[in-house]
C-alpha cells in the first residue's frame, strides 16, 4: 500500500513538472512572439515615421495630380526633385514589401498585419501605382508583386470594410476614375426628369442615398429650392469631398450604412425617417453580398414617407454581358489577323473563347450572382432587367418607369472605358418608382 501511494505521489509529481515545464515554455514561447511583434511593429511604425516626415516636407509626393504623373511633374531639368521622389516612392514601397513578407510566425499573425495595414497599401497604390508600374524595384518579392497589382489585401478584409476602403481612396480622382451619369450631356435623363417632373417638388425633403462627391446634391441645390437635402454616404472622405462641392445652408451631410438606416437615421436630431418627399440612388445599389440589395431597398422604402418617390439609377448587367461578347468578337479578330496563313487560324474561335474565359474568371464575372470586377479586385453587382421589378415591388415600391439609357460613344472613349468598343451599347436603368399613399 505505501509502495503504490508512492509511486502514485511520483506520477503526479512527474505530471505536475511536465504541467509547470509546459507552462513555462508556453509563457517563453508568448513573450518571445509579442517580443518579436512589437520590434516589428516599432520597426514598421519607425519607417512609416519617416515616410510621413519626408512627405510633409515634399508635400507634392502626397498630391495624387502629382505622383501619377510624376515624369511630368520633375521633368530631368528638375533632376533633383526626381531623385529625390524616386527615393521616396521606394521607400514606400520597401515599407509595404515589409508588411507584406512578416517573417515571424507568419502563420498566426500575418494575416492580421495586412489586415491593420490594409488602407497603408491602397493609399501606397493611390499615390505611387504609376511609379510601381513603371520601376518595379529588384528588392520586392515576385509575390508581393502580384498582390499589389491585384489588391489582394481585400482578401484579408471583411467585404464591407473593403468596399469602404475602395470608396475612401477613389475620391481624390473619383471623376476620372468612375463614368458617371451625371457627367454633362445633351440629354441627361435624370436632369431632365428632375426639370420636367418636380416642379411641385418644392418645399420638399430630399435625400440622395450614396451621394459620393456630391455632383447630385449641387445640381439640386442649384437647380431647384428644395427645403432640405440630405447627403448620405458612409465614407469620410467621400462626404467631405461632397461639402467642398457643395455646402449650401439647406445641406446636410450624414455619414450612414444604406443596410441599416432605420437605427442610424433614428440617431439624427432631425426626425425624417419615414418624412423624405423624394430618395435618389445614383449607381450605389451594387452591393457586393446579393442578400444586401432587398435589404438596402427595403431601408430606403421605409425612410420614403407615404406617396413620395424614389429615383435610381442601376447598374445594368447586360452590359457587363455584352462587354464580354464584345471582348470575344476583339479576340477572333486579333488572332485571325495573327494567324492569317497558319493552319492554326482554324482554331481561333476556340483559343478566343478560353482567352476570353479566362479574362472573365480573373475579372471575376459570375452569371448567377452578377457579379463583376472590371479591374479584377473591386466586385460590385450589377442588376439584370428582369430583375429589377420583383426587387423594387418586393420593397413596397410601385413601378412607374423604367428605361434603358444608353451612354454617349463619345463619353465612353473620353473615359476609356472598354465597352466604347460597342460605341452605344453601354448602358444603365433609370427607374421612377412611388411608395403607396396607403401602407398595409
């Protein structure tokens, strides 16, 4: 009986040891990494210091007008200041090759520091993109190359918070980057409908959801006298740009989520959910989750009083269809006239259609979702014509008109948009629709 109680005594001992040993070597093993996380955190912290000192003393290296025409804005008679950008610019990115290429644990804590460095990488690409394009340094790795040409960090976002980002650092250039319907044109249907159909509209609140740079707020400022106007937006930066455009006495701004309205609009002093006259969506319905769009039209439908109306403008999908057939038509004729005496111009419609297969899967394009990413990174979903009736009258809403506008050829090959190929066949869906006077 004394032997076993011994023997039971070393067994727990021996456990009790092995327990502490382990122990041990875990709280070794914790300080050793967080160790290591904040050197590298000071490290990264240490040179980003240093670029944000650099940049406040040659504030033209944070000027986007600048940077992306940087061979022009330091020509070689400006050899200094040349120098002295492309110094810079690779400090830049050094400085993200670094976040991208952690060495420590990478498995535990890599995806976390792209993840916190995130909007560091888009602002690098916003600013400095062309000169990366155009001097890719030896130093970067082949893989961290790729991944700045295909914003892959979004991969380490959630997809709203990397819509945000996108929204956040296209501002700056906003107008030359995105083709806008508001853009001046002999006939805008939109303007004219405005001029023609809400002359009663005075004295009425406004809200254009999604207002972006503000083009829409300063036409209906200027255009009618409307009580109150509310710029909604869920990007900063977006609805400061929106306030530089236009910042008359009857605006207001208001940061928001279109998916949840109801609490957030229920937060404002003024009392207009459920009191707005007339609601626009100009090109904002593209969600990146499908199951966002019913419920995006559904917090608009509810934030439009009893009788008022809500004007839109989507996004068509069959024009994201056409582009790809247009791209395939491209691609045969490209490959016949390369092979114009070779047997293999037997099999050009067959090598065009997996090229243009190819092209599409890298853009991202998916049939039954519709969704699209013509850079291959920003996916939005556009909305098909047949489904835009079940979505607005799922709502609550009642259809009152709904057309097919096409974009100017013109317009189209000024903003270099592919599908200026098709000269008019771009286009998107002007939709007019009523919430009921009697809500069930």
């Amino acid at each position: 009986m004394y032997i076993m109680n011994w023997q039971m005594i070393t067994a727990i001992a021996a456990a009790i040891a092995a327990a502490g040993a382990i122990t041990a070597a875990g709280i070794a093993f914790y300080v050793y990494t967080e160790d290591k996380k904040a050197n590298t955190y000071r490290y990264l912290a240490d040179l980003y210091y240093e670029i944000l000192r650099l940049g406040l003393k040659y504030p033209d290296f944070l000027n986007p007008e600048k940077t992306q025409k940087y061979k022009e804005a330091w020509p070689s008679y400006h050899h200094d200041m040349y120098i002295r950008y492309d110094a810079y610019a690779r400090m830049c990115w050094a400085h993200a090759e670094d976040i991208y290429d952690v060495k420590f644990l990478h498995f535990f804590f890599k995806r976390d520091f792209r993840r916190l460095y995130a909007c560091t990488f888009e602002r690098y690409k916003s600013l400095h993109g062309v000169w990366f394009q155009d001097n890719i340094p030896s130093f970067l790795l082949h893989g961290f190359v790729d991944f700045v040409k295909l914003n892959k960090w979004r991969d380490y976002l959630d997809e709203r918070e990397a819509d945000l980002l996108r929204w956040c650092n296209v501002v700056e250039d906003y107008d030359e980057r995105i083709l806008n319907p508001l853009l001046p044109e002999d006939n805008n249907t939109l303007c004219n409908y405005i001029e023609n159909n809400l002359n009663e509209a005075k004295q009425k609140v406004v809200a254009d959801f999604g207002c972006g740079n503000g083009k829409l707020i300063k036409f209906l400022c200027e255009e009618k006298n409307f009580e109150n106007v509310y710029g909604i937006d869920y990007s900063d930066t977006m609805l400061k740009m929106a306030k530089k455009r236009c910042n008359s006495s009857n605006v207001s701004y208001k940061k928001m989520d279109l998916t949840n309205l109801e609490e957030e609009m229920e937060k404002l002093e003024e009392e207009i959910y459920g009191e707005i006259d007339i609601a626009f969506s100009i090109n904002s319905i593209l969600p990146r989750n499908p199951k966002d769009t019913p419920i995006i039209l559904d917090e608009i439908y509810k934030a439009v009083k009893p009788g008022g109306l809500f004007i839109a403008i989507l996004l068509s999908f069959d024009t994201i269809l056409y582009l790809k057939e247009l791209w395939y038509k491209r691609r045969i004729e490209h490959l016949e006239k390369r092979y114009k005496h070779s047997i293999k111009k037997l099999g050009s419609k067959l090598k065009a259609r997996w090229d243009t297969y190819r092209e599409f899967k890298r853009r991202k394009l998916n049939k039954r979702k519709h969704l699209y990413a013509d850079d291959g990174s920003n996916v939005q979903r556009f909305i098909h014509e047949n489904k835009i009736k079940p979505l607005f009258n799922k709502a609550g809403f009642e259809l009152k008109k709904t057309e097919k506008v096409t974009y100017s050829w013109k317009l189209c090959k000024e903003y270099n948009y592919e599908c200026f190929l098709g000269k008019k066949d771009i286009w998107y869906w002007f939709v007019v629709a009523k919430k009921p006077e009697k809500v069930n």
